[in-house]
C-alpha cells in the first residue's frame, strides 16, 4: 500500500464515530476529557459489550481489518474471535501493536492504533516506511483510567493532532471489550513473532486467525492470564506468502507457541514465575498455537503446532 494522506486514521476515525453515534446499545460511555480530547469509556465502570470488542479491535487496525465472533468447532468454549486482512503488515504491525509507550508517571498504558503511524516514534517504523498526516487521530488503551493531561500533550505534540480531533478509546483487560479486543490480536502476535525471527514481512500478503474469546475475570492476573492463554493455547493463523517454499516451511516450524522454552505452563503462572517482569519471558511464547503457511508461488502449505483447548481452564 502506498502512503495515503489519512486513509488509516480516516477509517479508525469513522469507526469510533459509530461507537458513539450507538454508544447506549454498545453499553459504552462518551465524554470529554483533558484538553478537549473525546474519550470512549468501552469497559471501566460501565458494561460494555463484545460488540464493542470488536469495534475496538477494527480500530486497532486502522479499518483494515475484518473482525467478528465465529463458531469454533472445538473445545469446551464455542466462540471465538476471527481476524481477517488483505493488508496484515500495516494493519497489525503498523496500527494494532501496542507498541507507544505512553505510560507518564504512576499512569501506564501502551498505545495502540494508526495514530502510531502518525506518531512513528517506535524503532519498528524504521522497518515500516508508511507514513500518514491526518487531522484526526485515534489512540486505543488496556488500561481502567482515561489519559491524563500529560499524555494527551504528548500525543499531539508527536503526532501534530490537536488535542481536541484526538479520540482515546481504553477498556481494561478484565471487562468485556477488553477481553475481545486482546484475543482479536491472534493475527498482530502472529506477525511480530514473524518479524522477529527474521522472516522478510513484506512477504506476507494475506492473513486470517482465531482465538477463543475467554470468560472476563474482575481479577487483573487471571484476565491476563486469560487473554493470553486464548492465544498460546487456543490460536490459530494462516499466513500467505511470497518466497520460497522452503522459507514458508520454516516460516510455520517456528511460528506456533509451542517453540518457546516457557510453553507449557498457564500464562498467568509464568508471570509470577517471573515475578512480573513480561520482558524475561521468553517473546517466542507470545505467538499461536497452530499455525498453517501457504507459500503462494508453489501452492504449498505447511503446517506446524497443535491447539491444547484442555489449557484453557476458564471455569464453568
């Protein structure tokens, strides 16, 4: 894709209009806060729904991204959430990572979205050299509070967005949206874990996953542990690429969870093993758990890992 003028931004943007435009139905609360920013409050004190899961997670792509609840065959928990792009570098490299740190003081958060586009402060936008300039932006966060001042200045003053066209949709991981939105980055794992291991990323062309959509959990570890388990133990993604068939094969060998040394193991049990420090868990942990690659030139497909659906010990 070439670089557009606003076309990421533009269609977050129109994305969260429609969350506030059905924000009663959505169970989501609208405001304004500092600096005349809009939030959208999809999970902290009030209900918040799936659907508003999903809308967040559109958003964290920058609307390149179809996401929705499918029917999973398998396990003891039916639905899951299914992710599909036709553009999968940019739109989970390039806008649903969360790779903004803009934690400011005793306030943490990451942000996510096609405002780091804008921003295109993180070493991955040395890698990816798509660039946009818009007037509005969007800012997604997993987090319970809304931004302080200090991060909304520090938004606009990266991106060049004035405070008052920026939108910061946030939702904890333990309410609804959260868990949705965190599970609906099955595909996003798939591909940083791909750029990791040196695979060439403009070689991936087309990309569908799934994950499980766990039961939320008001406690902060045991949703996270939730969340995640979704996606180690209960993942899934076909990736379509460019290259050589034998690129491809080692491509899905390497891929699935089950490569990293801490594979095994209930993700919130590895947290505390590492007592809290996500950076000394092994990063190849954070990736599907099946994982099927079709080398577009040969025809062929490769296939590696195994979903464990026995791991994901939700309750009920």
């Amino acid at each position: 894709m070439r670089d557009g003028s606003a076309f990421l931004n533009e269609r977050a943007n129109g994305i969260a209009d429609g969350m506030v435009h059905e924000a009663e139905r959505l169970r989501i609360a609208v405001s304004k806060g500092a600096l005349g920013c809009r939030l959208i409050n999809a999970g902290a004190g009030v209900q918040g729904s799936i659907e508003a899961g999903l809308r967040m997670a559109e958003i964290c792509m920058g609307g390149l991204g179809n996401v929705a609840v499918t029917l999973e065959p398998e396990g003891r928990w039916p639905f899951s959430v299914e992710v599909h792009s036709s553009q999968p570098v940019l739109a989970c490299l390039g806008s649903q990572y969360a790779g903004w740190n803009l934690s400011v003081e005793k306030y943490f958060a990451m942000g996510s979205g096609p405002v780091r586009i804008l921003a295109g402060v993180e070493p991955l936008f040395e890698v990816l050299t798509y660039r946009e300039t818009a007037s509005h932006s969007v800012v997604v966060l997993e987090t319970a509070d809304p931004p302080p001042e200090a991060v909304v200045q520090k938004v606009s003053k990266a991106t060049g967005v004035a405070p008052e066209n920026l939108t910061f949709v946030y939702a904890p991981t333990q309410s609804i949206a959260g868990t949705v939105q965190i599970a609906a980055r099955v595909l996003e794992v798939a591909l940083h874990k791909a750029k990791d291991i040196g695979f060439p990323i403009d070689n991936i062309v087309e990309g569908i996953a799934r994950a499980p959509i766990p039961s939320p959990h008001p406690d902060f570890m045991t949703a996270m542990g939730r969340t995640n388990d979704a996606i180690i133990y209960g993942g899934l993604a076909h990736i379509y690429v460019n290259g050589s068939a034998k690129d491809a094969r080692e491509l899905a060998e390497k891929l699935p969870s089950g490569s990293s040394r801490d594979y095994g193991e209930p993700f919130a049990e590895i947290f505390k093993r590492f007592k809290g420090d996500f950076y000394a868990i092994d990063p190849l942990l954070f990736s599907p758990a099946e994982v099927i690659v079709t080398a577009l030139e040969t025809g062929e497909t490769f296939r590696a890992g195994k979903r464990d659906f026995d791991r994901l010990n939700w309750g009920g």
